[in-house]
C-alpha cells in the first residue's frame, strides 16, 4: 500500500485480538515518531512503551475515553520536554506512530493527553519526571477483525480546501 492509500484507509482501532506486538516491531514505530518535524529540531519528545497487561489496565482504569487499552497489545505514550511548540512536535511523532502501526498491520488509537486532569496520575504510576509533560497516549494492538473497517464520513475537498483566500 503507498503512503497516500495508507494515509486514507488508517482508522482508529479499538477492538484488538490477543496477539502480541514484537519489541522489533514496536521500536520499528517509536523510531519513525523520531523523525517527526519539530520546530527548530528541538525534538522535546520521550517516548514509553507499555505491555504489562497489569499496567494496561491501570491505564485504561484512569482514563475516560480509553477503556478499550486494558485489552490492547501494548500502548505508547508521548512525553515532551518543556518547550514551546511541544503540542505541535508531539503530535507530529503521535501521528507517525500511528501510521507507522497501520503500515505494520497493528491497529491504534489516539487517546486524551495534555489538557485531562488525570495527567498527574500517569506520572506517579509511571514514575514520569516532573520536568516531562503527556501529550498523547496511544492504544496498539491487531485488530480483532480483519474486515474492512468502513469508511469514515470526511468533508470534501471542495468543502475544505481555498484558494488565496476565503
């Protein structure tokens, strides 16, 4: 599949088969969010890969749109240092962590991040520094089917898309 099918076809996954993800094929996805574009190559991001079910489970247990990780393969969540653009260079590298898993066949979804109020418990069973700030989590895992997930509804181009000016 090219880049442009993958980028089309890619939905958020959160039914998962009991399969695990490699730890080659994990860091394989971690190492593409390192190549994300950050402003001033400052690359602020930390990043932590979760496959203990145990924690998995505390995980979805604190969340409040993530219950679905407890059954997931592993999750990644995305860290930043303290800098000015770390929402945008963040979601720069969540974005390729979820392609990255699409290409591979493994399933993701984007859940919560920076402005929940439960961030400050991630830190303390995680034992994040305190200088560190969550941006995203992301749920990975093989979907449970392999149906094709139906197509979501997107505004057209002729919609979105201006020329010059509004």
């Amino acid at each position: 599949m090219d880049l442009i099918e993958l980028l089309k076809k890619r939905r958020s996954v959160r039914e998962f088969s009991d399969k695990p993800i490699s730890k080659e094929d994990l860091e394989k996805i971690v190492d593409t969010a390192r190549y994300a574009p950050t402003a001033r190559n400052v690359q602020p991001w930390e990043f932590l890969i979760v496959i203990e079910k145990e924690v998995l489970k505390k995980i979805a247990g604190i969340t409040e749109h993530g219950k679905f990780i407890a059954n997931g393969a592993a999750c990644i969540l995305v860290f930043s240092q303290g800098t000015k653009y770390f929402l945008e260079d963040c979601s720069a590298a969540t974005q390729n962590i979820m392609l990255a898993a699409a290409a591979l066949g493994i399933g993701s979804c984007w859940v919560a991040g920076d402005k929940k109020p439960y961030v400050g418990e991630f830190n303390l069973l995680l034992g994040v520094p305190s200088t560190l700030r969550l941006v995203s989590i992301i749920a990975l895992g093989y979907p449970f089917s392999d149906k094709i997930l139906p197509a979501v509804q997107k505004r057209t181009l002729e919609e979105v898309l201006h020329w010059g000016k509004f």
